[in-house]
C-alpha cells in the first residue's frame, strides 16, 4: 500500500515535470521572438532592470516551500538561458555563421584553391621594395611550387617617418611579376579611395590589423566582387572578428579569408600572442577559410617554424610567412623576414612533418 502511494506521487511528479518543460519551452518560444523583435528596433537584448522587476513579482507571489533566494537562483537560471537563446539566434542569421552555411567556402583564384583539401603557403616580402626584389621571391616559388605571393604596397606604420610603401608603383610590380610567373598576389589596401585601382593589379585585397575596424573600408570592399583577406585586429575578441567579416559579406561580397596574426597581450618574449586557439574557433562559428600570420604574431624568426606547424596542427587553411631575398637590409621588419634559403628550409621541415603537402596542395595548373 504504501508503496502504491509512492508510484502515485512519482506519477503526479512526473506530470508536473512535463508541464513545467512545457511551459518553460513556450516561455523560450515567446522569449526568441521578443529578442527578433528587439534586434529589429535595435534594442539591447539585455535589461537587466526588467529582470530585477521579474524576481521581485516572483518573490512577491512566493508562497514556499522553496525560499526567496532559491526562486531567484532558479529563475536566473532560466533568465540566463533565455539570454543564450536570443545570442544563439542572433548568430543564426550573420552571413558568416556555420548554421547559415554549413559546408565550407572554398575560394578559388588562378587555379588556387583558398579553403580547399589541403593548406597553402602564402609568402612573401614585408614591403614591395622594387622588381628585382620581388622578382626573386617569385623565382624561388616557382621552384618549390608555390602560387601565391604577397607583399605590401601600401604599409600602415605606427611611425609616420617610417617606411610608408611604393603605392601604386609597388601594385604595378605586383601585376607584372603576377603575370609573369603565374602567382596569385596579395596586398594591403588602406583607403577606400583605392580599392577600385587596386582590383586592376592584384588579385586579393588584403585588410590589416589595424583597419580591422574601419567600417566604411570594409563597406567598400564589400561592394566589390572581389576576393578579401580579413586580419584580425590588434585587441580584437574573436566576436568583433567575426562581425568586422560580416560587414564585408553584408555588401554583397562572399570571398572573404580570415587571418589571425596575433593579438595584443602583456607579453613581450613575442611581438605579439598568437591565439591559436582562434583558428579551431573560427573553423567551428565560421564557414570562411582561416590562415595563420606566423610572421606578425611572433615577430621572431626562431619560432615561425613551429608555431606553423601549430597553425597546421589545428586546422588552418594555410600560413602566411614573410620572406626576402635580403632582410638585413629590408626598408620594414627586417629582424622578422626569412632569408629565402631560410624560408625554403622551412618548407622542407613543413613538408617532413606531413602537415603540408606542398606542390600537390597549391598548384592546380
């Protein structure tokens, strides 16, 4: 008999939990159109002295057993989970996400393949210094089978007496050594003034850390139908990462690549702190190809070679190193650059490892 009583109250408890799933599941239905609601007015999803007059109304009408404090606890529980949901649904609908997009965009130019099978190399000089400087970069990537090459036309420098760049006499080297070795080029564009120029003599435009954020160069690159390499900015969360690409396929633009080059943190054994752990999660949230700057994240060349191989290990695109025919004497960045021997013993040590497959993976003649 007794036991018949028990079997009765787990029943009872049992309806009451599928009532209360019910309820909490239309609350969540109600709670993702309010936020829908909120983010076309652009209201802030969060109030939190709406949810100060949700747990006083609570605790007003709290007639025990549970205590004040433990309906609150319970509640904010559910508040907290509602908040995740609208966040949730907020990603949903960016143009960047996975839940958008779910495979991967494979970006192609010249026969390269950016996001595809196998990871790619991309290299070359800090600054385009001439055409013999250039032209002997591009001579060693056709030997080791490399496509693509870049090199900084215009160069953002935080000194204004420092180096700025050829301009467009920098570009116009770029398309001639392009044309003629076949190399798919990349370069950084600073203004939006020229972006239409420079879709005439390169064939992806780079945005850098520092303009990570400059919305209305991202607007105008977002116009363009052409291909984009995003960096990430010096502080950037990898949300604002995120949104700063958004901007760019919001305007209509979908080849766009994603760079992580190092943040800004309080550590100075490295120019800047390699986020690895940005690559996996921008793979993850993201269906845009991911490279990895080893260069400008450790500003050393000791430790290009295995924060590569680290860039590789969790499932980059591809690394971007920089690399000249004679860095001590280099107009920008000279202690970081590769002397080309140097650049091709890492390719060998790359090509060892088995975390690139070198000519089979970039050359697609």
């Amino acid at each position: 008999m007794a036991h018949d009583q028990i079997e009765t109250m787990r029943k009872q408890i049992d309806e009451i939990n599928l009532q209360i799933l019910d309820l909490i599941n239309k609350r969540a239905a109600l709670v993702q159109d309010l936020g829908k609601e909120k983010l076309k007015q652009g209201v802030n999803g969060f109030d939190p002295e709406r949810e100060r007059q949700m747990l006083n109304l609570l605790v007003e009408n709290n007639n025990g057993p549970f205590s004040d404090n433990t309906v609150r606890h319970l509640f904010k529980q559910i508040f907290q989970a509602s908040l995740d949901l609208q966040k949730d649904d907020n990603k949903k609908v960016l143009l960047v996400s996975r839940k958008k997009k779910p495979e991967d965009t494979v970006i192609t130019v010249k026969g390269v393949e950016f996001g595809g099978a196998e990871p790619i190399m991309i290299a070359g000089p800090c600054s385009v210094e001439s055409y013999e400087q250039v032209r002997a970069v591009a001579e060693n990537h056709v030997k080791r089978g490399l496509r693509v090459l870049r090199g900084g036309a215009y160069k953002p420098r935080t000194s204004p007496y420092d180096f700025q760049g050829l301009g467009v006499q920098g570009l116009e080297i770029l398309k001639r050594i392009g044309d003629e070795f076949n190399l798919v080029t990349i370069s950084e564009i600073v203004t939006p003034a020229d972006l239409e120029l420079a879709t005439q003599y390169i064939d992806v435009i780079q945005i850098g850390a520092r303009n990570m954020q400059n919305f209305e160069l991202l607007k105008a690159v977002g116009r363009l139908n052409h291909p984009v390499l995003l960096k990430r900015g010096l502080s950037a969360t990898i949300e604002e990462f995120i949104y700063a690409a958004e901007y760019i396929l919001s305007e209509g633009n979908t080849q766009v690549m994603l760079c992580e080059r190092g943040i800004r943190t309080y550590e100075k054994a490295t120019r800047n702190t390699l986020d690895i752990s940005a690559v996996p999660l921008l793979k993850q949230e993201t269906h845009l190809p991911v490279f990895v700057d080893v260069t400008h994240s450790t500003g050393r060349r000791d430790l290009l070679l295995p924060t590569a191989k680290a860039g590789l290990a969790v499932g980059s695109d591809g690394i971007m190193i920089e690399v000249h025919p004679d860095p001590d004497v280099a107009l920008s960045d000279a202690k970081q650059q590769l002397t080309i021997p140097a650049f091709n013993e890492v390719l060998d040590q790359l090509l060892a490892s088995g975390l690139y497959k070198g000519e089979a993976a970039v050359s697609r003649r």
